[in-house]
C-alpha cells in the first residue's frame, strides 16, 4: 500500500489479490471517511499524487481496464493521466530490465 497525504486529506493506493485476478484500488480518506475513487485491474497504475485542488493518478493502458471511477470527491477533481508510455509503465512494473 502506498500512502499520500496532505493537509486535507489521505490516499491510499492498493491491491488486492483473488483467486483469478488482482485488482488496484485508489481510495480517499478524509474526517473518517473512506471512498475508493479507482477500481481497476491491476498493473496499470503508475502513480499517484495530489497536485492543489486535484488527485492525479498515472494511468496505463485502455478505459476498459477501469471497473469504477469517481472524477470529483468534495473539492478534489480525480484527473486520469493516460499519457503513459510503454516504456515508463516498464520501468515502473520490471525496474531491472535495461534495453
């Protein structure tokens, strides 16, 4: 799980495993309570960060990939980069490959 707050609130980025898929969950935390913003398969995230009034969550790959998403929670606009290329996303996912 990897964790970025600032002062407002909490995001939690995450996986979980079933007997057939894993899947990568994005979830907001704030005043106790808990959304999830992105449920997608997993190995497609590439990263997550909240840049002022807006969550920025690194995408790789198709629309079809993403089971759920919630593009604004409270002040907060959930942005979708899909400009990843194969490259970054093969850095990210496989660190030691080098071509």
């Amino acid at each position: 799980m990897k964790t970025i707050k600032d002062d407002e609130l909490t995001v939690r980025w995450y996986r979980e495993s079933y007997i057939s898929s894993t899947k990568a969950f994005v979830s907001v935390e704030k005043n106790y309570f808990d959304k999830v913003i992105l449920d997608c398969e997993d190995g497609f995230i590439t990263g997550v960060s909240i840049v002022k009034d807006a969550i920025k969550i690194k995408f790789y790959g198709s629309s079809r990939l993403i089971n759920s998403y919630t593009p604004k929670i409270d002040k907060y606009h959930v942005m979708i980069d899909s400009s990843v290329t194969f490259d970054e996303w093969n850095r990210y996912y496989h660190p030691t490959v080098t071509y």
